[in-house]
C-alpha cells in the first residue's frame, strides 16, 4: 500500500511544471505553474507551494491575485500565474 501512495506522488509530482520565482519590485513577486492533473486548481495548488517555499521558514505567500490562461497547451497542461507577497505566518491563539 505504501508503494502504491508513495508511486502516485512521485507521478503527480512529475506533472507540474513551475517557472522560477520573479520579483517585480516593492515585495511583489509572480511565479507561473502548468499542472495536467486537477485543471487551474492544480496549476494554482502549485503556484502557491512554490510562493510558500520561496518565502521560507516563519513567513507565507499572501496572494496578491491569479491570473489563469485560457486554453490547454499541447500537453494538455493548465497554467496559473500567481502575484504574491511574502507575510509572517499569523499566531494561533486557542482559546
């Protein structure tokens, strides 16, 4: 069964395609993704893993917009573009 899971991240893994993380001045940053599987959800799934490891430890992507691109390239691929600036993580306070 672990085989099986660990097989079907390895697959979806490969499927995504991210461009490298642009800065566009004033602590705004875009990063494009193109995704097979899941439509514009799985091509902006990706854009926002990218945008969360790019900010890094103690910080998150808060997002700016997304702007989805009409149309499946050849490979049937859905592509995101995702504007965002990097934010400290909120603290949770449990009451």
């Amino acid at each position: 069964m672990k085989t099986v899971i660990l097989g079907s991240i390895v697959v979806l893994a490969g499927c995504a395609h991210t461009s490298h993380v642009q800065d566009l001045g004033n602590g705004v940053h875009s990063v494009t993704a193109s995704a097979n599987w899941g439509g514009y959800t799985g091509s902006r799934e990706e854009t926002i893993a990218q945008a969360n490891d790019f900010c890094g430890s103690g910080q998150m992507a808060a997002i700016e917009n997304f702007a989805d691109h009409p149309g499946i390239t050849p490979k049937g691929e859905q592509t995101s573009t995702l504007t965002f600036k990097c934010m400290a993580r909120p603290v949770l306070q449990l009451k």
